[in-house]
C-alpha cells in the first residue's frame, strides 16, 4: 500500500501542469495582435509596455510607479502579448487579468482582481424566484470548500455549501442580487449575480486571507453571515489557522481545537478530544466518512491528523444532530483535501520531530489527486519526547534485569545488558478525486498511519562456572514491542439529482490495531540443554469497521430541508491479553452490526429568525437485538442582529467502547470493545444545552451552558478479582454506572485585525456514580473545575507572533491512605497499599504558556520558532507510590512524574505554490 | 451596565452549578484496621490486629499494634468465640476451643472506631490424595564464605547435584485453589549455600501462588536447609488467591488492596491442609 502510492507520487512529480481555463471576458481585438519580433534586454517593465503599447496600439492598465522596479528580459517572436506576459510574470510577483473592457491590466500578485461580479449590477433584472445552484471554491487551488455560507444580502435566504462544496438557494429574488460568501479562513466576498451568469452552474472563488491568523480564526456563531453554521456548540476550523499557533513539532488540527473553551487543554499525554466532560472515545472522530478509531501519535503527544491533507474539520461540541451518531459526546468531522484542480503543486514542512510532504495535482480536467506523507525521525525533540513517555518503563525493566535471585550478582560472572529502543511514527493520507460530470464527484480516500515502538533489552549472565566447574548460561531477554495505528478509506459518489435532490454514498472501512509484546524470555543452558520460560503480557486489539451509508438532502420548499439516511455498521473487535504464555486474562471476539435511520429536519420560520432541526435517529442493534430511538432537537433563535439565543437536546447512544486500562507502569493501552446485552451495556446519554451570542463586526461573545447525564458508563479494573491461574469474566473487570457532567463555556473573540485571539473560560463538573468503586459519587478523572485559555496573535511586518496561555485547575487522582504488610501462609510477608476514595485528590494546577513566531519569506516559505511550555512549569501528570522496605523499616515513598518541560521547535516550510 | 448583567448572571449560574456538589471525604488512616487471620479446622484462633503505616507526603509513619478490642467470631455451628487480647496485637481463643469441621462458616465482628467490621468465612475441605513421588533428595553444601578473591574457587558445587525435582499432585476435579508452602521443621536447621562473608542471601523463597490444577512441584534447588520439612498443601479460599494480584504503584492504577473486611484491611480466611514429611538429606 506504502510503496504503491509512493510510486505514484514519482510518477505525478514528472506531470506537467495543467491550467484549467477560468470564466474570463473577452480580450479586446487590438490585444489579440501577433508581436512578430520584439526583444527587450533588462529594460523597465514600464518601457516595454509602452513601447510596445505604441508599436501595436494595445489596450494596456498598469501603475508605471509600481512597475518601475521590475526589469524585463524577453524576446517575442511571433507571439500575442498575452503568452509573452504570462512568460515575463512567472519569475515576478505581478499577475495580469483582463477586464470588462478587453483591457490587459498588470497588477501585483497580491491585488485582487475586481471582474463584473464585484460590482452591482445596474440593470434590470431577468429572473425572479429563481433556484440558483452553485460552488464555492478556493481562488488558488479550485478545491471546492465545504460548509462555506452563503447568504443574499439584505435578506435572511442563506445557505451553506455542503460536503462537496455545492449550495442549492431557492427562491433567490432575483438574478441582480448580492451573494455574502464567507468560509472560516477566507475573506468574505461580496459576489454580486448579473444576467449573464450561470445560476445552475455558478463558481465563486474566495481567497485565503494572506495572513494565517489576520482573519476569522473561530467560526463561533455569527448572526449575520453564517445562517446555516447556526448550530448550537460547534466550531469550524480550517487548518490554515493552525500553522502559526504555536506547536511542539507538529501542526496539529487537535491540539488547536483544545485551546477552545469546553476541549480539555491539560492532557500532555493524549491529543484526544476531552470535549465537555466527555473521554476522547465518546468524540465520533470522521475522516471523509469513515471513522478513525484512535487518534494519538507518539503515546498521545501529536494526533493522527496531518494538517497538510486536511480542508476542513468542524467539531460539535455536543447536542449535534440526527446524522451523526455511535457517540455520546462530540463529533469531529474532518473533510481531507481533493487535491489542487488548477495545477500541479508541492510543499515539505520540517521540523525538529518529523518530515511532512505532499503533492497535490490536477490529472487531465476530470482528476485531482493528492498525496500527503509524513515520518518522524529520531531527532533531539523525538528523542526527549519518546524519553519523557518511557522512562518510567525503562527503569523497571532495568530492575527487572538484575540477575533476579542472585544479589551481587555481579560478582558471579560476566553481566552485560544491552539495550535498542527505536521508534517511530508515519502517515499517509491519500485522496483521488473523479468528476466525471458537473453532478457527479467520485472520490477515494485512503489513511494509514502507523506508531511502532520498540524498547526491548536484553542481558547475559554468563558463565556461572564457580559452581563445581559446570557451564551454566542463562539469557534474559527483554521484548517490549509496541505497535498501533489506523488504515483506513473511503469511496463515495456525491450527486446532484436535481436542484432539490441530493445524496452522498459512501462505502468505507477501517481497521484499528495495536499490539503489545511485553515479555521477558529467559534462557538457560545448562551443559547444552537449554531451557525457555516466556514471562510478561502480550495483548493484541484489533477492531474492523465495515460501514455502507447514504445520505439524502432533499430541499422540499423554501426554508425546509429534509435530510434523511441510511446507514450499516458492522464491528468485528477482538481483544485479548494474555499473561505468562498461557493464562488468558481477557479473550474477547465480538461481532455486531447497527443498522441505523434518521431523518430531520431544517426548517426556518419568522422570515428566518428561528430556526429549528427536530430529527430522530433509529438504530437496530443485533447483539441485543433492541432499537435504539435517539430524538434529536437544535434551535436557534435571533432577538436582533447581533443577539441570538440557541439550545439543544437530545438521546445518544454508544455501542463500541474504549476502555482505558491506565497503567503507567507498563504502558498505558486502551482497547476497543463492543457492548452487549450483559455486563457491557450500551451506554446511554442525554445532552441540554442552552446559551446565547452576543456579536458585534468585530467581537464575539458566546455562552453555552451544557448538561449531559450519562447511564452505563464502563470502567474496567482488575482491582477487583482475584486473577491468578484462570481467566476472568467480563462482569469481574467491567463495571457499570452513570455520569453527570455540567458546565458552561464562555468564549470571547476578537475576530479581525493585525491583534486578534480569544479568551475561553469553562466552568464544569463531572462525577460518576460506580457503585464498585465508590457508594458516593466521585469525581470523574477528566474532571477539570475550570480552565481558563488566552490565545492572542499579532501581525507585525512580516513576522506572526502568537501566544497561548493555559490554566487549568488540577486534575483528580487516587492518593493512597497507608501501607501494611501481611505473613502469607508460607511465611513471607506482602506490602499491600490501600488507596484514598476513588479520585479524592487532586492535582496542582496546571498552567503553561506557548509562543511562537513565523518569519514569512514569502508567501511560499517560513520559518517558524516556537517555544513550548515557556516558563518551564512543572506540570505533575500522575503520582508513583512505592513501598520500600530497608532494614526491617517499611516506608512509603512518593514520585511526581512530570508532564514536558520547556521545549523550543524550530519548523520550516514551503510550497511550490 | 451590560457587565453588572453578565456578572450576575455568571453568579446565579456558578451557585446553581454548585449548589447540589458534595465532595469525597478523605478517610484518614488509621480508620480501617488491618486483621490477619487465618481459620484452621481443630485449631484454636488466633488473630493479629493492626493499624496501617499511615501515609504523609512529609513523615514516615509506622504501624501500631491495636489492643484491646472485643471481636467476636460466630460460627455458623452456633458456637461463637469471644477473643481474649493477649497484647502485642494478638488475640487468642482459649485453647480449647477450636474452629469446627470444613464447611462451617464463620463471621467475625468487632467495633472500631464507630464502624463495624464484619467479614464472613468458610472452611475449606481438607485437601484430597495429596502425594509425593519422592520423600527424600540429597544436596551438597556450597561454602562461599571464603569468597572469590586471589581467584580461588571455592570449594564444592552446588549445580552438580541431580537436577530433579519433586512432584506433587492431589486431585481437584473443581478447580479450587491449593497452594503449596514448605517448612522446615529442623530446630537448628544448617544451610545448604553459606553466603560470603558479610553477605546474606535473602531468604529464597518458594514463588508460588495458589493454583486451581492438581499437581506442582518443588524444585531441588528451591530447598535452603538440610534436614526434615514439611511440604504442606493448603486448600485456600478465594480471597486469600486475591492477595496475590499484582497491585498498582502509580495513582493511576492503584488498585484497592484486596480483602473481604467490610470496614477494615486484611485477610480473614478459612484454610484447610494437608502435609507430606519430606527430607533433605546431606551429601
């Protein structure tokens, strides 16, 4: 899979490039002259075009003082100026265009090209009440954008793109309107209809704000543009703003999302999303349609996202609606790139951690293709990374490689310990897009990504020859090989049945696995007969997911939607974990299949001021042969112009679960199962959410309370059974109970200007009731009381600054109460220590700045310092407790194992284009 | 006058958020006390009582033994103990009064410090067809007291005997927990390996753990002295198997100790047992 698309990455670096035509006036007929012979040796770009405006009495616009500094060298021969200007502006920063008039205009680069559709039409209009159909893609790379709004101005008739980037608007007043088009990223363009234009086949371009961070970092809620984006608790980003946060190695779309008030910024250890109160597993993570089952790069630092093949992510933070479900949380939606349709282009990001490198191509007019890959490799900042998650870990094995039983063992004989740990990390995203008609897109999407790690030792107790002269050897050694990712990919065929019928289908899968050989082989020769004993754990998880789905929208009239679908899941998850070769502590092998439909409904009532989405979803579940009926309701409602009111509700369910076996010590793993009728139910959840937006052009404010309660929430422990010498039943390890979480997240934006950010605050709470651990209520282990986050960005010259600051109140955890020490029966004497309430205590705050600074070159090449955790704080991410007897003394001694300390990251990018 | 508005209602949403929120009590140590004790068919009983080693981020604590404390110990046969604090943490039946046959249960019950700790036990049956295929092995005694040094090898050879090993087996067609321990029965029992000078070896010990098959076995070298032993087989009981978990060190896995004290720490269990005479003879 690796080398084939790696083959076909060579192949396309050798494709030429292909210009797709753009809807252009017509070039006036003295501009179509043929300039035989002209040839101009360094002379100033403003000579030539007069000279040759003169001799060939063209229709030339140009600013003599703007050009004066560019010299030209160019020969034509028998050529019309146009394919002589295109030659002499590749190597400068000019661009022409022509306009209305047939005029040929030179500009710079950055100027943006005003044609008919900037201007009001002034004439009369010669449709009303008509449908109008069309795309919003980007100026640069003609990828379509998805979920960009657009909106008639002066009216409340808006729409949003969808997944494919096309909009339908019915009952447009007329064909002289003003069209707002705005896509978090971009700048808002006022696209103004005229006559002539197409409206079942309309393209509107936008541009990227030049400066990452200059414009609309957060789509919050807006009240005048974004229409159909009024969804209660959702955030959009486009991973454009993310390159200049600041970052350690990797630009990571997830981390952004948590510097948002209501994600959980304080997880070093995952880059999963704690949205809400909720554990990273209850977050649907989507990847063009297919579900990514794990999202951690390098034990949690980085997610499996890499940024350069992303378009769009939108996050619900909660109370999303009937198309989503399988989740109890949040959904994140990632919407990877087609690939540019315009021409060929290219860029690498280096880092201290890792190589990151696409290609993106147009493949004749009816294929884009894209590819995206990246590598870590062992440099400094891996290495402290990969350190920081291990250390640990290596020093119990180092213990565990004494020469067990003999102390001092030194003394008996050579003793040589050995140690390779290598590891790495790699992805590959992939996407080939077919349009074969204007109705029609084709698209097959592929992911791997991959963490394998390896931290096996091994040692030699050599000759043990002072025993009577025999050859004894024995070899310990040490296997700790870790290995987990993600392959997985999606088909889809999107169409446009009609102006009013539209539907994606998509045939995916995706693969979860990782295994674990932690284990210890011991070799012992004795006078040539050698003997093998294997100790240690192995554990393998491997999840499949097989899912068809279609999803219709059908816009029944003006002002309702309906959107319906279907959809089939089926999970075949196996999970076991065995100990010592033989015993068998969990052997799952769980198959089970949903089947799901859901409509809803998007209507907008009060000429457009309220806006309701009631839905429902219906899932059959085969393992226990039950229907789950999720009744979904979103609102929205707008006071005034600035001021809205929103709220939602509704029932969610789970059927696959992560369980989260915490255990430092040995690596922390999760593991994927399935619910069933019986000791793992199908966890329940029901979300209200109410709040309100406050906007004003330049500034956002947004509240948002939230409660969530949740039934048949599972926590796996071993504490309580007896595990020696036979296997365990699920009712043993999994335990059952609810969970409340409520809040409030508040957000504040500035949203434009060369001095922008946000400040977040959430104030939440989130206990659990699990009778086997506690007969009280406890507080959750992701339960943070508040967490307060400043982002602020500034422009200066060609420097982005930016800096992040993170307060979070200190996470619970499990303190121990004392030690004792009890006579076995064969008399030896065992430390036992007996811990507090579940999650009494709490930890330090937790509190980190970042900063970072971008020197653009150009608008194709940067360097990018950043500097993490900058004042060094010392973050406690958990507690070791151990009991050391010494001399007939027990005491009780306690580690603070720390988070990251400061750490600089330089990166470097560039593109082609 | 709009941020009196979002202040306030900022304070109206914080107060009811928080309104209903209890917090967990942190229970103190010392609260729960440790018991150790363990039921044997026609033996009088005897228990130990304890407190934890109290845990503080700033001093090291020790464990105090807990006197004086009135347990009862009632049998499902109706006949209940009424222990005697004999001091030092111990409490003793008297001495004819003994546990009843396998089968009988047993619930202990004493106050302490405003809680009742409660915990129940049964008696195991006695083990069944325990046997050994040998009751004799012989070793040589290894003197490394005179250390490595000047390269002299010390005299002896402590590998060099037959590597056999002692199987054990009794029938167990339920699948219960046995676990075997060995004891030496010597009163002045003599090392097989004399540690260098200045040097002790910790005590080896047999690694087992309570096992649900039927048979086992002991290795020749596993044994540390010469002379006569016991190699017993104990029927345990679930929650004394439960001892033997791995339990966690860091505060992300700690892991309740195991024990079925309601209110304290510890093990209270029913054993029964049966013993095999085994001999270690000297080369």
């Amino acid at each position: 899979m690796k080398r084939f698309l790696l083959s076909s990455l060579f192949i396309l670096s050798f494709l030429s490039h292909y210009l797709q035509a753009q809807e252009a006036p017509k070039l006036a007929e003295e501009n179509k002259k043929i300039i035989k012979d002209e040839f101009y040796n360094n002379i100033p770009m403003p000579a030539v075009l007069s000279d040759l405006e003169k001799k060939y009495s063209l229709k030339l616009l140009y600013d003599k003082e703007a050009l004066r500094e560019f010299s030209v060298t160019h020969w034509f021969e028998n050529q019309t100026i146009e394919t002589g200007l295109k030659s002499i502006l590749k190597k400068l920063p000019l661009k022409y265009y022509i306009d209305d008039n047939g005029f040929v205009n030179i500009v710079a680069k950055t100027i943006r090209v005003e044609t008919s559709v900037d201007r009001q039409f002034k004439g009369k209009a010669e449709k009303t009440n008509f449908t109008l159909i069309g795309r919003v893609v980007d100026i640069n790379n003609g990828e379509n954008l998805p979920f960009a709004s657009v909106l008639v101005r002066g009216t409340t008739l808006g729409g949003q793109t969808n997944v494919d980037g096309y909009f339908t608007l019915q009952k447009v007043p007329s064909d002289t309107v003003t069209l707002e088009v705005s896509y978090v990223g971009y700048r808002t363009r006022n696209f103004h209809l005229n006559p002539k234009l197409d409206v079942n086949d309309l393209k509107i371009e936008v541009e990227p704000a030049v400066d990452m961070l200059e414009e609309v970092v957060v789509e919050g809620e807006k009240t005048e543009v974004l229409k159909a984006n009024e969804v209660v608790g959702m955030i959009k980003m486009t991973p454009r703003n993310i390159a200049k946060l600041p970052n350690v190695g990797e630009r990571d779309p997830f981390r952004a999302f948590q510097l948002m008030p209501g994600v959980s910024a304080s997880n070093e250890s995952s880059s999963g999303l704690y949205v809400r109160g909720g554990t990273p597993d209850q977050t649907l993570v989507l990847y063009d349609g297919f579900t990514v089952y794990h999202v951690d790069h390098l034990f949690g630092f980085f997610s499996a996202f890499n940024y350069n093949a992303i378009k769009d992510i939108q996050l619900y933070k909660g109370g999303f609606d009937a198309k989503f479900g399988g989740r109890i949380s949040a959904v994140a939606e990632i919407t990877g790139k087609d690939g540019n349709k315009k021409e060929f282009n290219a860029g690498v990001d280096l880092s201290l951690l890792s190589t990151n490198a696409y290609i993106e191509t147009p493949l004749g007019s009816k294929f884009t293709f894209l590819v995206a890959a990246r590598r870590s490799y062992k440099g400094p900042l891996y290495n402290k990374l990969f350190k920081r998650f291990t250390s640990e870990n290596q020093t119990q094995t180092q213990q565990q490689q004494g020469p067990g039983g003999f102390p001092g063992g030194g003394r008996f004989g050579s003793f040589a310990t050995t140690q390779t740990a290598s590891s790495y990390f790699y992805d590959l995203n992939s996407k080939l897009t077919y349009t074969p008609t204007k109705k029609d897109i084709i698209s097959l999407s592929l992911y791997n990504g991959t963490d394998n790690m390896d931290n096996s030792a091994s040692s030699n107790l050599g000759n043990l020859g002072g025993f009577g002269g025999r050859n004894i050897g024995l070899n310990t050694s040490n296997t700790d090989v870790s290995n987990w990712g993600n392959l997985g990919g999606s088909l889809k065929w999107s169409r446009r049945w009609s102006d009013k019928f539209y539907s994606n289908s998509l045939i995916c899968y995706s693969n979860y696995y990782s295994t674990r050989d932690n284990s210890r082989t011991i070799t012992t020769n004795r006078d040539g007969t050698e003997r093998e004993l294997k100790i240690g754990q192995l554990e393998d998880n491997n999840l499949n997911d097989f899912t068809a789905k279609t999803d219709f929208e059908w816009k029944m009239f003006k002002d309702n939607q309906l959107d319906f679908g279907l959809q089939y899941t089926k999970n075949v998850i196996k999970y076991t974990y065995s100990q010592n070769d033989t015993v068998s502590v969990l052997d799952r092998n769980d198959r089970g299949a949903t089947a799901t439909f859901y409509v809803q409904d998007n209507v907008k009532l009060l000429d457009g001021r309220l806006h309701l989405l009631p839905g429902v979803r219906i899932t059959n579940f085969d393992v226990t042969k039950k229907n789950y009926i999720e009744p979904r309701f979103s609102a929205n409602y707008n006071i005034t112009k600035q001021l809205k009111l929103k709220g939602a509700a509704g029932v969610y369910y789970q059927f696959v679960k992560q369980i989260n076996r915490e255990d430092i010590s040995q690596g922390n793993r999760n593991f994927w199962i399935l619910s069933n009728a019986e000791s793992l139910p199908v966890t329940k959840s029901n979300h209200l959410i109410l709040g309100g937006s406050y906007e004003l052009p330049n500034y956002l404010f947004d509240v948002e309370f939230y409660q969530k309660n949740s039934t048949n929430i599972t926590e796996y422990t071993l504490r309580f059974v007896p595990k020696v010498g036979r296997g365990l039943s699920a009712s043993e390890t999994f335990f059952n109970g609810s969970e409340t979480v409520q809040g409030v997240d508040i957000l504040i934006q500035r949203k434009f200007g060369d001095f922008n950010g946000w400040i977040g605050y959430t104030l939440a709470e989130a206990k659990r009731n699990i009778t086997a651990f506690s007969d009280k209520a406890y507080y959750s282990d992701q339960d943070v009381r508040h967490q307060f986050k400043v982002i602020a960005s500034y422009k200066y010259k060609r420097w982005d600054l930016a800096a992040t600051w993170i307060y979070s109140s200190g996470r619970p955890y499990t303190s121990i109460l004392g030690a004792y020490q009890l006579t076995l029966l064969d008399g030896s004497v065992k430390n036992f220590t007996n811990p507090s309430d579940k999650n009494a205590n709490r930890f330090p705050a937790y509190h980190r700045m970042d900063i970072s600074a971008t020197y653009n070159f150009s608008s194709h090449f940067n360097i990018g310092f950043s500097i993490f955790n900058l004042y060094n704080r010392s973050n406690t991410w958990y507690k070791r407790f151990q009991v050391i007897t010494e001399d007939d003394i027990t005491a009780l001694q306690i580690t603070n194992v720390k988070y990251l300390g400061i750490t600089p990251n330089v990166t470097l990018s560039w593109k082609l284009r | 006058m709009k941020n009196i508005y979002i202040i306030l209602l900022l304070g109206t949403i914080q107060s009811i958020l928080w309104a209903c929120t209890e917090t967990n009590d942190v229970i103190n140590p010392g609260d729960k006390p440790v018991i150790e004790a363990y039921l044997a068919p026609n033996h009088p009983v005897s228990l130990k009582a304890y407190t934890e080693i109290p845990y503080s981020e700033s001093s090291e604590g020790v464990s105090q033994v807990i006197d004086g404390l009135s347990i009862k110990i009632i049998g499902s046969n109706g006949k209940t103990f009424v222990l005697k604090s004999v001091g030092n943490g111990a409490y003793e039946s008297a001495a004819n009064e003994l546990i009843g046959v396998a089968g009988t249960t047993y619930s202990l019950e004493f106050d302490y410090k405003g809680r009742k700790v409660t915990a129940t036990t049964e008696i195991p049956a006695k083990p069944v067809n325990f046997a050994s295929d040998k009751k004799e092995i012989s070793r040589t005694q290894i003197d490394l007291s005179a250390g490595f040094q000047g390269g002299v090898r010390p005299p002896g050879g402590g590998f060099n005997e037959q590597n056999t090993s002692v199987n054990l087996t009794w029938s167990n067609p339920n699948n219960y927990y046995h676990f075997i321990a060995v004891e030496n029965v010597e009163t002045d029992p003599v090392q097989i390996l004399i540690p260098p000078t200045g040097r002790t070896f910790p005590n080896f010990r047999f690694f087992n753990e309570p096992l649900t098959g039927s048979s086992n076995e002991v290795r020749s070298q596993s044994f540390q002295y010469f002379g006569k032993h016991n190699i017993i087989l104990y029927r345990v009981n679930p929650e004394y198997a439960a001892l033997y978990q791995s339990s966690g060190t860091t505060s992300q896995n700690l892991s309740t100790p195991p024990t079925s004290i309601i209110n304290g720490l510890g093990i209270f269990t029913g054993i029964n047992a049966d013993t095999i005479k085994f001999v270690v003879n000297k080369n």
